[in-house]
C-alpha cells in the first residue's frame, strides 16, 4: 500500500508534536535547566535547526508544553458536564477525576519546574503568570456552571475556591509523589473527598 504524503502544515505539526515529546521526557528526567536545545532535538530525531523553525526558545516550548498538558485536563473537566445528569452522578463525576488526578498526572514536574523558574526568571514570569490567571478564570468558570447545574450555594468567591481548590491539589500531588508511604492513594483522595465535601457540595461530611 503506497504511503501517503504528509501535506506541509502536517509535516509541521508532526514535528513539534515530536519536539514536544522528546522535552516532556527530557524535563521530567534532568530538569529544565540541565536539558539544552540539542538534547531535545536530537531526542527527537531533529536538528538544532529544526527546532528553532518550531519554537523561538525552550522557554517558549516549556509553555507550550504546560498548555498541551493543561488542555487535557480541561477536556476530563469538560466530561463532567456532558450531559444532563443528576446532582449525585454530578458529585460522583467530580470526585472521580479529582480522586485520580494525583495518580495520573504525569506533568506534574513540570508544573513544579516551571512555578520554580518562574520565580528565578522575570521574564518568563509574565507569561506563566498571564497562563496561570486564565487557567484560574476557566477553573472559576466551572465552579459556577457546577454550582448552576447541582444548585448547591458556594461557600465561597468562585475566584477562592478556585485558588484553592488549585492549591489543595498541588499539594496533595506533592506529598504523594514525593512519599506515597505516608501519604498512600488512600489518604490523598480522603483529603480530596473531605474538602469537596464540606467546601464544594456543602456537606457536613
């Protein structure tokens, strides 16, 4: 069977997609500022060249990196509300990807990386903060149409919980990922359950 061409534009896209790739495993292993243009090039198979005809630096790969890994998550919170459902199946949905969320996040290292070079970097400070603020507004956004949906009251500012509900998730991933004896799957997702709980659905318990 005759292989078919990529057009241009495909080719294109290929090629980041492999850059990309080839900086995820790079980062997680040797960290943002150990890892150089060439390693990640040559990762992927590519030269120095061909990863400035796709990206004018790492920094500016880093975030597109963080995006792509952010659009995933935005598509598990888009799945909640799918379809019509009922205020439980609604709450279940919630906790379901939430409770996994500490396990399956495989960027969570490079979210820390790029919080740590952000405060060290001003420059690339001012774009992760500008992310940063739009991943929060997309979170408030959610947070309303839930609490629209399941016509539980908010305890608090949708901005708030966002904040930390965003915090309490950083943590909890942290403290699983760097001592998952103490802090075993079981306790992680009792944190999160207990908070959603009490803050989110407004329970006792």
């Amino acid at each position: 069977m005759k292989r078919q061409r990529l057009t241009r534009e495909q080719s294109k896209d290929q090629t980041r997609e492999r850059l990309l790739d080839a900086a995820q495993a790079i980062f997680m292993k040797k960290g943002f500022v150990a890892a150089s243009v060439e390693d990640i090039a040559a990762a992927a198979g590519y030269t120095r060249g061909a990863f400035y005809s796709n990206f004018r630096s790492k920094s500016e790969l880093f975030l597109e990196l963080l995006r792509r890994d952010h659009e995933t998550m935005q598509a598990g919170l888009q799945a909640i509300f799918a379809s019509a459902a009922s205020r439980e199946e609604m709450e279940a949905r919630v906790l379901r990807y939430y409770s996994n969320l500490h396990r399956e996040n495989k960027c969570f290292l490079l979210w820390v990386e790029a919080k740590l070079l952000a405060v060290r970097d001003g420059r690339f400070r001012l774009r992760f903060n500008a992310f940063m603020q739009e991943k929060l507004e997309q979170m408030s956004a959610y947070i309303r149409e839930f609490s629209a949906r399941v016509g539980t009251p908010m305890l608090m500012e949708p901005e708030s919980l966002a904040i930390g509900l965003m915090g309490l998730c950083d943590g909890v991933q942290f403290f699983y990922t760097v001592d998952p004896q103490n802090v075993p799957t079981e306790r992680a997702e009792a944190v999160l359950a207990g908070f959603f709980a009490r803050v989110v659905f407004g329970r006792d318990a």
